[in-house]
C-alpha cells in the first residue's frame, strides 16, 4: 500500500481505528472522519504517527454529504490522491419495532446507509477521474443476514448496505473500482461496551462459539485484505468466529 491513500470513517477508535493502523502498518497514508474531537483519537492518530504515516483528522458528522465531499477533497489537497474508502462509521438502537419512531429509524438509516452512499460516491467520481482503480469497503454486521430482535432499522439498513455493495461492484467494474463488505460478529470495541456496558461485554465472550468476541484488528486485517485483493469485488467477507453457524439446540 505504499504510495497509496485510504480515508477511514469512524476512524477515531474501535474498529475503523484498527482498520486506520492496519492501512498505514502497510504503507497508506490515512484520512480519518470522525464526528469525535481529535484528542478521542489521539492514541489511534498516534499508531499512525509512529509507523512514519501521515494522518489528516477531520471532526465531521458523515451523516452529512458536504462532509464526505470534504474528506475526498481532504485526501486529494493533502495526499494526492485516494485509494482506498472505508465506510465504517456507526451505531445502533435497541428498540421493539412497536416502539421505534419513524424518525429513529431514519436517523440509523442516515449513519448506516446514507453516510456509506455519500463517501463511496464521492470517492468513486474522484476515483474514475484518477484512474488506476480503487477500493470501497463497507463495515456491515451479521445483522444483514439475520433478524435480531429490537435492532430492525439498524438490521434493515445493513441489509441494504450489502446490496449497495454488489450494484456498485457492477457498475464501477469497468473502472477496476471494487466494492466488497465484512459481516463483522461481535466485536469488542468502545461503542459495544457503552452500549452493553462492561460486565456483559466481558462475560459475553462465554456464549459466543468461538470463546471470545472478535478483535477490532481482526476486522482491519480483513479489511486490508479486501483492499489487496484485485480479483475480489461484490462479496461479503463474515468475520464471525462461528457466530451465525447454526448450533445445535
Ligand atoms: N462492534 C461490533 O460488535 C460490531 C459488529 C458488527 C458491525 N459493527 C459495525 O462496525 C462499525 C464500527 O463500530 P464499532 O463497534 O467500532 O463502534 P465504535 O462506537 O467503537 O466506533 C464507531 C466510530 O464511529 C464514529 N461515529 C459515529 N457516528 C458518527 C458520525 N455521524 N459521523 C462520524 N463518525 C461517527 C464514532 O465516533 C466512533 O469513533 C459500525 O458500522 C458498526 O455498526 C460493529
């Protein structure tokens, strides 16, 4: 990846941080958006710093397209160019459907699937006028793919996401643009432990098939290797740890 540019949102820590050090431990230069302020991120702007990258931080709510233009135009006027897109940034809701607001729903639909359309257009036009290709990578959920209660828009909006996904991949094909989305399980990151708190977090690892839940590095590895792979587009890579595999009763 050396020479190249990666823009990473909700890059400020969790799994989008990890995935901002695996790209820059492989050579890119990174732009991270994040609607966090800048000394949240300090650790993961710091890992960067240390692998001799260079990392543009702008606080920006991604649910925004003004600020997704801005983070292509970030990585053009900073680093020359763009290569790679991850479209991580997130968070959920847990309500019953009976419950849920209309407006809550759409407020998950403009962080899980809007923000994605927004950057990966954007990055795309800047990609086919560049030339050479490129890479857009959504962070989607094992909840694309299964019904977990409590969790429909944040479910339905994945869903969508993943089939954002494959259409790009066709159309943008001719322009060796690929586009591919991880199905993460259960990952231990800080949002998952404000969400859940810490005593289920740590104890929840016990239920899961594998032992443990996942590692935020483990997602950023395969998100590199999407990044990597030139014959890999329109497919959904499931890092789960067995999560979804049907267990006997
Ligand atoms: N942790 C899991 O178990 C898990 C599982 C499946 C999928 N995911 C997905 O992975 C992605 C990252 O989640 P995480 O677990 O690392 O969460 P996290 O809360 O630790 O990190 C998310 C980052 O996104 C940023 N963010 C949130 N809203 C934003 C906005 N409007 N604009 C810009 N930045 C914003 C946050 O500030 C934070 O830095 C999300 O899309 C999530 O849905 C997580």
């Amino acid at each position: 990846m050396a020479g190249r540019v990666a823009i990473v949102t909700g890059g400020a820590r969790g799994i989008g941080g990890a995935s901002a050090i695996e790209f820059a431990s492989r050579g890119a230069d990174v732009v991270i958006g994040d609607i966090l302020p800048r000394e949240k991120a300090a650790e993961t702007i710091g890992k960067i710093e240390a692998l001799g990258r260079r990392v543009a931080y702008l606080e920006s709510d991604v649910r925004e397209q003004n600020a997704n233009v801005a983070l292509v135009d970030a990585a053009v006027q900073q680093f020359g160019r763009v290569d790679y897109v991850l479209c991580n940034a997130g968070s959920g809701l847990r309500r019953p459907f009976v419950e849920l607001e209309a407006a809550d729903a759409r407020r998950i639909f403009d962080i899980i699937f809007w923000a994605g359309y927004y950057l990966s257009q954007a990055a795309a036009k800047r990609m086919i006028e560049q030339g050479g290709g490129g890479s857009i990578v959504f962070i989607s959920s094992v909840h694309s793919v299964r019904g977990y209660a409590n969790a429909v828009a944040y479910n339905a909006a994945k869903a969508a996401v993943n089939h954002m996904a494959r259409t790009i991949a066709l159309e943008l094909a001719p322009h060796k643009i690929r586009a591919n989305w991880i199905e993460p399980g259960w990952i231990d990151t800080p949002g998952e432990r404000i969400l859940f708190g810490d005593k289920m977090v740590d104890e929840g690892g016990q239920h899961l098939l594998w032992g443990r839940l996942g590692k935020p590095e483990e997602i950023g590895q395969g998100v590199a290797y999407l990044c990597e792979a030139d014959y890999v587009t329109g497919y959904g890579l499931r890092i789960d740890g067995g999560y979804t595999l049907p267990r006997p009763s």
